[in-house]
C-alpha cells in the first residue's frame, strides 16, 4: 500500500514537472516566431522633404496631367490637349528624365 502511495505521489510530481518543461518549451517556441516575423517585417519608408520646383512652360503650354508613384512625379506638358513633353521629377524636386512628343 505504501508502495502504491509513493509510485502516485511520484507521478504526479512527474506529470507537473514535464507540464512545466513543455509549457516553457511552447512559450520559447513562440517567442522565437514573433521575434521571426517582428525582424522580418521591416517596411521600408522613404523619407523625403517638401520640395518646390518651377516649370517654365512655353505660351500657349498647360500641363496636361500628373501622376505619381514610389520613384517621382510624371508631369505632361502640351497644347490644346495634345502632350508634346513629359517630364519625370524625382522626390527631391530635379528633374531625372524629359520625353519629347513629336
């Protein structure tokens, strides 16, 4: 009987100790997945400053439409709705590309 006593006492101290191990083991695991996704998640952001840039349109010019995306602003530049340039304008206000529509 005393026998049968210490084998259930010392289960259930087994049961708990290997309860605790694999509580720890989960916890780390988890830890170590956030920290995964947390390093690998960066979002880039660019950082840029108002800018001011003047375009001298010859008589008669209207700038047409504008478009922007991550690289710069697409300026079109023409008369009587028809584009005759094109002017690529980076971010930091200089102009990186001009395309002339003939």
């Amino acid at each position: 009987m005393i026998t049968l006593g210490v084998l259930i006492v010392v289960m259930v101290f087994v049961i708990i100790i290997a309860s605790v191990i694999k509580y720890n083991e989960q916890k780390s695991a988890e830890a170590a997945l956030v920290e995964k996704y947390q390093t690998n998640q960066t979002v880039a952001v660019k950082v840029t400053k108002p800018f001011e840039i003047s375009l001298k349109l010859e008589d008669g010019q209207k700038i047409i439409s504008t478009s922007s995306s991550d690289e710069g602003i697409m300026v079109t530049i023409g008369q009587n709705g028809n584009a005759q340039k094109i002017l690529l304008i980076d971010y930091s206000g200089k102009i990186t590309g001009t395309i002339n529509v003939n």
